[in-house]
C-alpha cells in the first residue's frame, strides 16, 4: 500500500515550527503519531519520511517472500487487533498500518519525501533546527521543533553489509543484497546461491525455490529456528466462540509474551535443555538422518542472537524436497562461475545472494549538534535506551530484540507523552538526561554485553552507539517483561532528569 504524496503534500514553509518533530514514518512514526493524537491532542506535530511512501523496512525490502520474523499480535499496535495470521507479509503489514492511518486521520501530519541532514539544539532558544532536503523536488527544507523523537529505525536504508571476498569483481552473475534486491532479476532455472543463515535467509530460500533450477545456503555458522504452523489456535479458537477481537487480540498478546518470556528466561537457566527443544523442532522437519549437527547447531546459547520464526517450516521443507540444500563452510574466494570454499569444495551459481545482515546507523546518519558544537552519540550515555545525557529534548525508539519491536513503540510513546505533559506542568522548556552525583563512580560500559546479545552488525558498530553504566536506568535492557512496569514507574522528578 503506498500513497500518492504529490498532490495533497504541502510545500515546505520557512522555518516551519512544531510542538514535536517526528523523524520516520515507519512502525515506530506511525505509532507515535497515533499517541501524539490520542495523548497529547493540543500539541503540533509533524511526521518527516525521507521515502516516498510509509512504512519503513516493509515499504523498502522488495525480496521475494518477504514477511516478519516475530508474531502479529505483539508486533502490531497494541490499540489495534491484528485479525491475520501471526507472521505476515510486508503487503499485509503495510495494509494494516495504511489502515491506523486512514482511521486516525495521520497522513496529513506525514511529509514523505523529505530527507533530514542535520539537527541542532540551541541552548538558549530550547529549540531543535532541522534542515534537508525534499527528494521529490530538490527544495532545501528548515524546521524548528521543540521536541524530537527519532523513529528513524537502527540500520541504514540505503546499503546492506557485504563482506569482502576475494574474486568478486570476477564473478560473472549478479551479486544482489536483500536490501537493494533489483526488481527485474531472473532467477527461474538458475543456480542460486544464498550467502547467510538468518531470517533474511530463512524467507528468501523458501520463496525462490520452487522457480530456481536449485538454490544453496551457504553459511560460516548455523543459527537456532523455531518451526511451527503459521496460526494461533488460540485465537482461532476464541473466534470460534465468537469473541470480540478486541479481546482476542489483548488475550492472545498476552498468551504470547507469556511464551517468549518463558524462552527467554530459559536461554539463560537452562540453555542446554531448550537448545535440544529448538533442535528437535528442527529435526521433525529434516528426519533422523539429516546432519542437524554441522548444519542446524550453533555454538552459541539460545538467544544470544535472534531467533526466526519459520512459518510451516517452510526453509526446511525446501531443503527435504531437493529444490534447496545447506553448506557450512566459509568462502575462499570468488571465481567467474563458481564460489570456492575453504574446504576445497566448489559451488556453482549464477546467482549469489549476500543475506549479510546491514550497516548499523545511529540515529539515521543524521549530523547532530548542541549549540554549534558536533554531537557525538558514542560519547554520551543512554538512559535507559531512549535518552541520552547531556541530550536535551530529544528521544530514540530502539525496539527489542527478542520481543517484538512495537511492544517499546507504545510503551515509549507513553512516556513521552507524560513527560511533555508533566514539562508542561512545571513550566520548562527543556528536559536533559544527566549523570547524578550517586553515579559518579559507575562503570561506563558498551551499548549491550556481548554476552547478553551479540549479532554481528551491533558487533560491527558498537563504538559508534551510545554507552551503558551498571545500573538499569543507564542501559537498555532488552527486557521487555522488565520494562512494561520499570518505565511507567519513572519518576520524572528524578535527578537524572535536568530540567530548565
């Protein structure tokens, strides 16, 4: 679902002002754009998309077979039932966030096309000045906001991660990234090869296979899965009873975080046990015999990367059907026709697919700086993944990893709302996250522990993100069964908000 943008978008106006500037019309825009309407009603806003449509990751990927990897009924808002099945495609996610904004008359605070440069807060004036540019007509654009909330995700848009392999510039075929797949590439009959082992992986494979001649995964590590039919019985059985879904959609989120809190604390006390359950999952699609040990095993505990949902086990069933097989190997390098592997071993492609991962961005790319001084992020210290010392006015959504990402869009837009309210109250222009005197002598440490979660884009950039102390309000935890009563608990009194 897109939308026609030319006609009804107004012109930029010079030095346009709003109460809040929301930065992305993604599932983390949108949601707060919801909330801003339903919380903070007197308050102006405006959404800016720098793409030509909403919707973010699901409008840009154009792989083939391209869904989600978490469930709907947690990954959708939680003020609207998802009525689909629990993983989705991205036409079915983009229809159903069309719809929250069609309902809730969003798309007049929606600028698209207008790509943000560079942000600066001026002390004295309590003011964040945006300037960029509107990419559907080149025109320079300037807004003032007095505050900012960035939802602009966590990757870049523009390129995805793909390592550098000797001999690539000789391969003769396409080398294409999921990221910027080319909508005229023809892979009927063709030998294709996927480089990767994660959901990226675990889509594309599936959705190609039948009209490639035969499509290979190649991967340097296994990574965990978790098979199973793609429905909910239990709200299937709740619509049996006629229940309203609303209801069905509050009780099934429930049932839901209720599960993944329960994988989650098990990754951690009994790891060993639940990798054997993530296996044998596995094992009931690919049989006895099937070498889930090299291929299916990884090395790490369950969860310290993201685990993918694979609806109706689907990758597996490519595999067991010979139309796809799995290597575990790394790449030697490339030559005209071929890949060849460190073992020796050859494979043959026409096609190589890099599903690499992406290039992390920290707050989109965008130039950021505090009265005329450069603003760097990597310097400065989270306050509890949404806030930033010495950052006035201004909040990140940066979702969870193994919850789904809306869950923190709602739970954050609450808090924003209650803090321009209570900023309100006491007359202030502007809030800054600060160190308090208790926490001078707190262990400043990286963005997450690598021991905690460790996916290879957050390892590539974890210099560039923000720091973490020791103490919960100084880091984010990843915790969603922590946070949803942590965060609406915050005290906005606390001395490790300045105010003035």
């Amino acid at each position: 679902m897109t939308r026609d943008n030319s006609p009804t978008q107004p012109a930029a106006q010079e030095g346009e002002h709003f109460d809040v500037l929301v930065v992305g019309a993604g599932i983390s825009g949108v949601g707060a754009a919801y909330h801003l309407t339903q919380q903070c009603p007197e308050k102006s806003f405006v959404v800016l998309e720098a793409l030509e449509s909403f919707g973010g990751t699901w409008l840009m990927h154009k792989f083939p077979g391209i869904r989600s990897d978490s469930d709907l009924y947690t990954f959708g808002y939680r003020f609207k039932p998802w009525t689909g099945p629990p993983i989705a495609t991205a036409e079915e996610i983009m229809t159903y966030m069309g719809e929250v904004i069609d309902e809730n008359d969003l798309d007049r605070h929606i600028r698209y096309e207008h790509k943000i440069a560079s942000a600066s807060w001026s002390g004295e004036e309590k003011l964040w000045t945006l300037e960029g540019t509107r990419t559907d007509t080149g025109e320079p654009i300037r807004f003032t906001a007095n505050f900012l909330w960035m939802c602009q995700g966590y990757y870049r848009h523009s390129e995805g991660y793909t390592p550098e392999w000797e001999g690539m510039a000789d391969f003769e075929g396409p080398i294409v990234h999921p990221q910027t797949w080319p909508e005229d590439l023809d892979y009927k009959d063709k030998e294709v090869l996927v480089i990767g082992s994660g959901a990226t992986t675990a889509t594309i494979v599936p959705a190609m296979a039948a009209d490639c001649k035969h499509i290979t995964v190649l991967q340097r590590s296994p990574t965990y899965f978790i098979p199973g039919r793609n429905e909910n019985e239990l709200a299937d059985m709740l619509r049996v009873l006629e229940i309203d879904e609303t209801w069905i959609h509050e009780i099934v989120r429930k049932k839901v975080l209720y599960d993944q809190a329960e994988i989650t604390r098990r990754s951690f006390e009994e790891p060993e046990v639940l990798k054997q359950e993530l296996l044998e999952g596995v094992r009931a699609f690919l049989g006895p015999d099937f070498d889930i040990g090299t291929h299916f095993t990884p090395k790490y505990r369950p969860w310290r990367q993201r685990i993918a949902f694979v609806p109706d086990g689907d990758l597996f069933q490519g595999i067991t059907s010979g139309k796809a097989s799995i290597v575990t190997d790394e790449i030697d390098r490339f030559t005209k026709k071929d890949v060849l592997l460190k073992s020796g071993e050859l494979l043959e492609a026409d096609i190589v697919v890099t599903a690499t991962g992406f290039n992390l961005s920290v707050l989109g790319d965008i130039e950021f700086s505090i009265d005329d001084e450069p603003l760097d992020f990597s310097e400065t210290v989270t306050y509890h993944g949404m806030m930033f010392t010495g950052v006035p006015n201004m909040l990140w959504i940066f979702g969870y990893f193994r919850a789904s990402w809306t869950l923190r869009v709602d739970m954050l837009a609450d808090f924003v709302c209650r803090l321009l309210k209570h900023m309100e109250e006491k007359g202030v222009k502007s809030v800054t996250p600060t160190l308090r005197p208790e926490d001078a002598d707190m262990p400043i440490l990286s963005w997450m522990d690598p021991e905690n979660f460790n996916p290879g884009y957050l390892m590539r950039k974890m210099h560039l993100l923000p720091k973490r102390g020791d103490k919960p309000e100084w880091q984010h935890t990843q915790d969603y069964w922590t946070e949803r009563h942590r965060i609406p608990a915050i005290d906005l009194d606390d001395g490790a908000f300045h105010y003035e």
